[in-house]
C-alpha cells in the first residue's frame, strides 16, 4: 500500500491513521482481516483513479505525480473531471497554454489546482492582466515564468506591492510593465518585507542618489530579488578587494554597469580577470584600468567570448603580442566586441570604401583602433564624404590624410571639424577659397582642436588686438601666447 499511496508515511499513525480506522472499524463491527480490505478497496476505487486520471492527462511522472500529492494533499479527494480539469482547461484556453507548458505550471505550483477559478485565479489573471495593460501573449510569458502569480489575492498580495514599487522608484506605467515582464518574480514579494529594505542597503552601501538608485535597479532589474547580506554585499565587497577598488570606483562601476552586482566573484569575475590579465601579460594595475575603462568585461567569459575574439583580431590584423596588449590598453573597449559581428564588418567598410590593401587597412587600424568601435556607417562614412566634399580630394588624397592624422575619425563631425573649418575659414578670409582649403587640410591636426578652446583662444586674440593667424602658425603656443598677454598687461599699468 505504501508502494502505491507513499505519502501515507508522512501520516502520524498514532495521531492520523489509528483513530480513523478503529471508529470506522467499531462503527462498522468489522474485523481486522475485513478493515483491511475496506481501506485496499477504497484505495483501488476512489484514490488510484483520480491520480491514474490526473497523471494521465498531465502526463506526469510517478515522481512529479508524488510532488504534486505532498505539496496539495487535497488533491486525493478532488474529482478531476468537476473539480480538476475545468482548472486545467482555463487556465490552457486563457493562456494558450501547450500541454507541456500546463505540465511545467502545475508541477512548479501545485496549489493553482486548489484555486476556485471564479473567486481566485480568472479575477487575478484579469486584473493584472488590466493593471499593468498586458496583451494576452504577455500575460501567458509572465504565468509560465511566475506560476504562482494565478493562486494570489490580486488585491491583498500583487496590487500593494506594484503600487508600492512605482511609487517608490517614481516608475511610469510603461516603465512597471517592463519590469514585471523581465523580472516576473517580483510579483507576490511583499515591498516593505522584502523589496524595500534591499533598495535601501543597495543605496547606503554604494550611496547613491534615488535617481541613481532608479538607473541601477531598471538596468539590472533582477537586482530586486536578490538578498543583500546573501548576494548582493558578498559580490561586491569581493569585486573590490579584487581589482583593490575605491569605494568611488566601486560606485561607479556599479552606475555602470549594474549587473557586476548579480555575478559572482568565483563564478564570473575572477576566472575571466584573472584569465585576461595572464592573457595580455597586465600589471594589476593596466588590469584595474583595462576593467574601469570597459566594465562589460566583468560580465564575460574569457573563453568563450573574450579570447576568440582577441585571437581573430590578432590575426585578421596580423599583431604581435606585444601590439596587440598595446591596442587593448590603449583602447579597452575592444575587448568583448565580436569579431564577425563588430570588427570585420567594419575593417571590410573601410577597406572597401578606400580600396585599400590588406597591409593599408592593417596600418590605417592600428593607428586608430577607435574606427573598430565605430558605427562605420552612421559616423565615419559621413566624416569621410565630408572632408571629401570639402576639401576636394580623392580618394587617394582622403587616406593620405587619415593616416597623416587619423584623429579626424575619432573628432566628432557636428562639435569640433566643421566649426572649426568654420573658424580658420574665417582667418584665411582674405585668400581664394580653394587656397585656404588647401591651407587648412595641410595641416589636419587644426581641425581636431577641441573647438571650446579653439574658439576661447580666437576670443582671447580679438580682445588683444592679436591677429587670429597667431593661432595657426603657432598652434601649441598657447601658454607662449598666455604668458605674452600678461606681460603685456603688467607692462600698460606700469
């Protein structure tokens, strides 16, 4: 009998069993040998069909059939076909449910089945399925990955907690929808017990602002469920001693990239810094300033994204060792890009629009390793048709002068090349146009000036009654310049 109805054993005989039996067993007059049969009997034609039913349709193994009885005991004296299926039956049609999909939910939650489908689970479904304006598609996804959202009290369990939630992190309704459907577990957490004392360590620990707060928790929503003294403290205080961060750059690291505080320092940053820092020969401090410089390294594998990626790189480029350490501390953002979806596309655009060799590419590259972190549609092609248009040059002269000064792909277009052409266009006013664009893309560090300062200088000029031509034949004269002013100053009020 134990073999067929084994959560019997979980019974206390002295409490549970023994009364039963000898009340019926006195009730009835019946002997030993005939109590025995009754209870085999009632086993075989009441209980053994409804689990028979029940396991059949949900097609569950004998082992999540067990699960089932010891979690929802109950179920033993359900009738499947007016009290079980009908559940079933919604709660599939509703949310269009495959029949696996019912299995993975029924066995996750066992207690949906005890839910009065009127009074609990479609006024639930439906009311959250209204408050946070779900689409029926959205609403099924949130079920499967929170299979208890179904047997809570929408008005005693999920509505104060969403309410508290958007309240708290000032989250519009299109901001709560998302992050109900990217971290589903929230619902049914109670704010004030769970959710809100971890929002409060989190912000004292790193002392962030409450917007701050609000950027950290939306980035890396998944944060909300975690324990702070389990999970969150632990990874950072490890994630600090290992790189020997500041409590500043821990903090910043964090507004970063928010999802460092979800890994594990055993699991996740450890093995791939350590891994990188023998990988490209890194001092402890090139690897805290190679990490601080690109912090989604903390959330990658070395061997599975990391070192491919580097490999190819060095290779399609054909990089020693010792050049290929010096283009990732020089440009850390590099590493974690994919190869074939980030940088050869990129290396293609440029050698095809330039119609360069292999070797000129390799040049043009490694002398600016910033263009490999470019859009190069959205943001170097436009540079490149620009100074073409502008200047008039070919193709051959436009690379001549990207590798005379390859910072005129890293300068942005809109801030800092054409304000500035505007400006020494201005100072060459005098001469044909032609010769003052001759002039001003023969020397193309002047087009690269930051154009604040560029123009503060021009101002500075104007004030002195200095010619602005000071400033193109004297371009890194500017303390020379200072330091002529002042003593120009001193000398008049004397």
């Amino acid at each position: 009998m134990a073999l067929n109805f084994p959560e019997i054993i979980t019974y206390s005989f002295d409490n549970n069993i023994r009364p039963k039996l000898n009340v019926a067993q006195n009730h009835l007059l019946l002997s030993d040998g005939e109590m025995l049969k009754v209870v085999l009997l009632s086993f075989d034609n009441n209980i053994r069909p409804k689990l028979n039913v029940a396991q059949n349709h949900l097609l569950l193994s004998d082992g999540e059939m067990l699960k089932v009885v010891l979690t929802l005991p109950e179920i033993l004296c359900y009738d499947f076909d007016g009290t079980i299926n009908p559940i079933l039956k919604f709660l599939q049609d509703h949310l269009n449910l495959s029949n696996n999909e019912l299995r993975e939910i029924i066995v996750s939650s066992p207690l949906i089945i005890s839910s009065y489908f009127n009074d609990n689970i479609n006024p639930t479904l439906k009311s959250l399925q209204d408050h946070l304006n779900l689409s029926n598609p959205q609403l099924r996804n949130l079920t499967k990955l929170n299979q208890q959202i179904a047997t809570y009290s929408f008005d005693a369990n999920i509505k104060p907690t969403l309410d508290a939630l958007q309240s708290y992190l000032k989250l519009s309704d299109n901001d709560l929808q998302k992050l109900m459907l990217n971290v589903p577990k929230i619902i049914g957490l109670s704010f004030d017990d769970n959710i809100k004392p971890t929002f409060e360590m989190v912000q004292s620990y790193l002392k962030l602002s409450d917007r701050e707060l609000r950027r950290v928790i939306l980035h890396m929503p998944y944060n909300i469920v975690l324990s702070f003294d389990g999970n969150i403290r632990p990874a950072m205080n490890a994630l600090q001693d290992h790189l020997k961060l500041s409590d500043e750059q821990l903090r910043e690291a964090v507004l970063f990239n928010p999802k460092i505080i979800g890994l594990s320092i055993d699991g996740n940053i450890r093995s791939t810094t350590n891994a990188l820092q023998d990988f490209l020969i890194l001092t402890d401090d090139e690897l805290k300033n190679t990490v601080i410089s690109n912090l989604k390294i903390l959330s990658l594998s070395f061997d599975d994204n990391i070192k491919p990626n580097l490999k190819a790189v060095q290779s399609h480029l054909q990089l020693s060792d010792k050049e290929l350490r010096k283009m990732m501390l020089d440009l850390p953002q590099i590493i974690g890009l994919s190869f074939g979806g980030d940088i050869r596309p990129k290396i293609i655009l440029l050698q095809e629009y330039f119609e360069l060799s292999d070797d000129e590419v390799r040049m043009m590259v490694i002398s600016q390793p910033l263009l490999i972190t470019k859009n190069i549609n959205i943001i170097i092609i436009p540079k490149l048709k620009w100074l073409q248009v502008t200047f008039d040059l070919d193709r051959k002269q436009l690379m001549q002068v990207i590798l005379k000064h390859p910072p005129l792909l890293g300068a942005s277009l809109p801030y800092t090349l054409v304000p500035n052409y505007i400006f020494w266009r201005d100072v060459f006013n005098k001469i044909p146009e032609i010769e003052a664009k001759t002039e001003i893309i023969r020397v193309p560090q002047q087009l690269t000036v930051r154009h604040k300062k560029l123009r503060a200088r021009g101002d500075l000029c104007d004030v002195k009654d200095i010619p602005r031509m000071f400033l193109w034949e004297n371009p890194y004269a500017l303390k020379k310049l200072t330091k002529w002013i002042k003593t120009s100053e001193r000398n008049e009020s004397r």
